[in-house]
C-alpha cells in the first residue's frame, strides 16, 4: 500500500478548540472527527450551537464523523445534535454501544436515508477487555447495524496491543488508549483497520497521535518498504 493511501486512513480528530477557531480552521485535512462535546461554545444558545454545526456539516469539504460523547448537553441535546448532524450530511456517525438498542435502530434508520455510515463504539479508559469479550460487542454491534465498530481500550502491556490488532480489520477500527496504544493506533491500518484517529491540534483522547507524527511514521515505514 502506498503512503498516500495510509494518509487517507488518518482521521483528524478535533476539539478542545472554540467554535470560532473552527469556523475559521484554515488547515486542511482530508477526513476529520468533530468532537461536539469537546467544542467551546462560549455563552451560545443551544438553538445557535446547533446551527453552527449544521453549517459545519453541510458546507464541508472533506469526509466527516460527528462524534458527541455524553457530558457537555442534556441526553436529549446530546442525540438532537448527533441527529441534525446526520441530516446535514456528515459521512459518519459515531454512537456508543451502551445506548438503548432503540435509540440505535433509530440512528441505523436515519443514517441509511441519509446516506451516512454508522460506527458503533466502545471505550474502556481503565483496561483492555478479553478478546472474546470484545468480540461478542462487535458481534452485537453489528447485529445492531452497525458499518463499523470502535474498540478502544486503555493499554497497558504487550498483551493488551495483541489483542486489539488481533481484532483489527476492514470493519473493526482498533484503536490503544494511553502511551503503550500509540503503537496499537499507528499499527492497526498497517493491519486492515480503515482508520485511525490523530489529533489535528490537541489530543481528544490519551495517548492520541500528533497529525504530523502519524505522518512522519507511516512515511518511515514507506522507507523501509511497507
């Protein structure tokens, strides 16, 4: 594979940025993660929030995951904001596996008529769970419709890393949490992940790759014959 083609597998994820650093984002990647719930919005209105983000999504560019993870709103903004997303064209919809499993049949349905792709997602910030018990949530994930599943897990040894590019593939984006998952977010679209998270100016997640360092690595790689 070529290294151009490794540059399309990195996913520029951002946040921890104002709203008006976004809007005026003159730095260019190919494919970006918006975490919502990681955007300073300042004293905005939810009314206003919500139509930067629909102007976000519709005017862009580049490919696109709107990611917006419990916390920041009220569940009930939290899902209106990751709906107005999918109907404003974002490519991906990213979604955790703990919601109910109507509240993601509903997200399947709205993701198909929009022409939008559902990734279905698990985190575990503490460890790196058994690859059996991994595999039976991508089993339900998939059950549930999902295009892709996100597994991320918090590293901690060798064996952790196995296990999670055990389970990377064409469908499974394995993604390491901490220093030791550097080497599993970097390694996995070696190994037929589709994609991988990079920060585009502050990590929004541990042990999360500069842009330019993920770069730099698959460039070496490239030099060594990869």
């Amino acid at each position: 594979m070529c290294f151009e083609s490794f540059e399309r597998k990195l996913c520029a994820s951002i946040g921890n940025i104002s709203y008006k650093q976004l809007l005026q984002m003159n730095r260019y990647f190919e494919f970006i993660e918006l975490r919502i719930d990681l955007i300073d919005f300042e004293n905005l209105s939810f009314e206003q929030i919500v139509k930067i983000i629909e102007q976000f999504f519709s005017k862009k560019t580049f490919k696109t995951i709107a990611t917006c993870r419990p916390g920041k709103f009220t569940e009930d903004e939290r899902l209106y904001i990751l709906e107005k997303s999918v109907q404003s064209a974002t490519d991906f919809l990213d979604i955790e596996i703990e919601l109910p499993e109507q509240i993601i049949r509903k997200f399947r349905k709205l993701c198909r008529s929009n022409g939008s792709q559902l990734i279905i997602s698990y985190h575990n910030f503490e460890r790196t769970d058994e690859k059996a018990t991994l595999e039976s949530y991508a089993e339900k994930a998939f059950s549930l419709g999902a295009d892709y599943f996100k597994i991320a897990c918090n590293v901690r040894n060798v064996e952790d890393c196995k296990i999670l590019l055990d389970l990377a593939g064409p469908k499974i984006i394995a993604i390491g949490m901490g220093k030791l998952g550097m080497l599993v977010r970097l390694t996995a679209p070696l190994l037929g992940s589709p994609f991988t998270y990079v920060a585009a100016f502050q990590a929004t997640a541990p042990g999360q790759v500069d842009y330019e360092q993920a770069v730099e690595f698959y460039r070496f790689y490239r030099r060594l014959g990869g």
